[in-house]
C-alpha cells in the first residue's frame, strides 16, 4: 500500500455510538487520501468489534493503537499513535467531532511548513448528539444550521462557525480573539515538529494537555495558523468524569512551567 498524504488520529474511550458517527464522517470526506490511527486509552472489546466492522464499510484504513486502562492516560496513547502515524503530516481530533466532508481537505491545502493549523468546533447538546444518525451525516444536515434550529438549536454568532464560506471565512479567522492554540479536537502539524519537541508530556491528565504542546512547538519555533472558521467539525456532548481540580491545577503547573522556562522537549514524552 502507498503511504497516506494524511494521518488522522481520533482519540477514544469506550464511546462506541460517538465514534460510529465521526469514522462515518470521515468516510464522507472530499479528500480521501489519509489513514484513520484510533488512540484507545483502554476501551472494551465492543470498541474493537466496532472497528472491525467500520473498516469493512469505509475506503481508509484503520489502525488501531490501544493500551490497557489505567484511569486517564490520553497524553500516552496519543504518544503512542503519532508514533503509529505513516504520513508526514498529522490532523488530530477526537471520537466525539464529526468532521464536515471538507474537514480534511482544509487542513491539507493549508498545510505548510513551520506552522500548525488550529481549527474549532461547534458544540451540540445532549438531545441532537443522540439524534444524528448516519443518513443525517452523509447527507451533512448536521452541519445545516437550519436543520439544527428545527430541532432546537438557539441563534447565536457561534453559528458562523457552520455557515460561513469563502472569504467570510477567512476574515473571521482573521478576527477572532481566540488564540491559535494546539487543540487537541481540531488541529493539524508535521509529524518531525511533534517529534521534535517529543510529543505529549505524559505527567499531564485532562485540562489542557494539548495547549501544552503547542506552547513547546511554540518555543521551537512554529507558528500557527487559525482555522476554527474554515476547519469545521461538530462536537458531540458527554459527561467529563475524569475532570477533576487537582487535574486542572496540576496540568497549569506543567504549562506555567513551560511557558517560563520556554521549554522546547518533554523528558516525559514520545522517547523515555
């Protein structure tokens, strides 16, 4: 097999109804040339059955990278399937983001080197994540504001997110107060710059784990480039039990650190 233009990884845990709807939104995708890598931080045997069965149904290949549970430990499996990545260039996201049919295409036509891509995401409740099925993704009515307003979703400027096109696109990304930080539901860079200041630091449990790494890359050097207009995926909702304040205040120790020191390597990353 030739090597993809594109690695996708897509983080997951025991979600297998969020992660049937997203490997289907790939399969939906205008670019079609990339690989799916499944960062599994311990999921059950109904996540691989899951696999089995999508990688009869869609065009890309699927690997699978799993480690055993051992409460949160995304930073590691992440480690783990950007070492498993076959492309030069990495799009990561996460099992609960259905990505919009030019999700990867947009990330690869603004793919360039010394820069990161930071995209964004727009958030569903509870009762639409549910609601969505195969059809409505094929068809990409999740991504019709209209669609979503009939089943309850409020006017707000977010909505921009999925319906703006073209140069609005380009001038909201312009605009936007936001930083162009590394998230870990919607960004792209080069595998060398992710190895090169050696990947996720695995100390780091939820809260910002991923900021981290774009403040080395940062500090190594790269800028980045903001998307979040243009590089569009839906979030679907789910409970966040692993979050907790001892989490959040240890993982702003390890950023604060970071961003002090101007830390460019991890001696708790990809190489041990």
């Amino acid at each position: 097999m030739e090597i993809p233009k594109i690695s996708i990884i897509v983080s997951t845990y025991n979600a297998e109804e969020w992660l049937k709807k997203v490997l289907w939104g790939f399969e939906q995708q205008i670019f079609k040339d990339f690989e799916v890598v499944i960062a599994d931080d311990g999921s059950k045997e109904p996540t691989k059955i899951l696999l089995e069965e999508m990688a009869k149904k869609v065009h890309y290949p699927i690997v699978h990278v799993w480690q055993e549970d051992d409460g949160f430990q995304k930073s590691r499996i992440l480690n783990k399937a950007v070492t498993a990545c076959s492309a030069d260039y990495i799009i990561m996201t996460d099992g609960d983001c259905i990505p919009r049919e030019d999700f990867v295409q947009v990330h690869y036509i603004n793919k360039e080197p010394g820069y990161f891509i930071s995209g964004g995401y727009y958030m569903l409740p509870m009762n639409i994540s549910k609601l969505i099925t195969l059809d409505d993704i094929e068809k990409q009515r999740c991504f019709n504001i209209q669609w979503l307003k009939e089943k309850g979703i409020p006017q707000t400027f977010k909505n921009n997110k999925l319906t703006a096109r073209g140069i609005i696109s380009k001038i909201l990304n312009w605009v936007t107060p936001t930083n162009a930080s590394w998230n870990g539901h919607n960004s792209s860079g080069w595998k060398k710059d992710i190895e090169n200041v050696n990947g996720f630091d695995e100390r780091m449990q939820y809260g910002g784990q991923d900021r981290e790494l774009g403040e080395r890359l940062f500090n190594f050097g790269i800028k980045s480039k903001q998307l979040r207009y243009s590089a569009v995926c839906v979030h679907l909702d789910h409970k966040r039990g692993y979050k907790t304040p001892e989490s959040i205040a240890k993982n702003v120790g390890i950023r604060n650190a970071t961003k002090k020191e101007k830390s460019v390597w991890t001696h708790y990353g990809i190489t041990k």
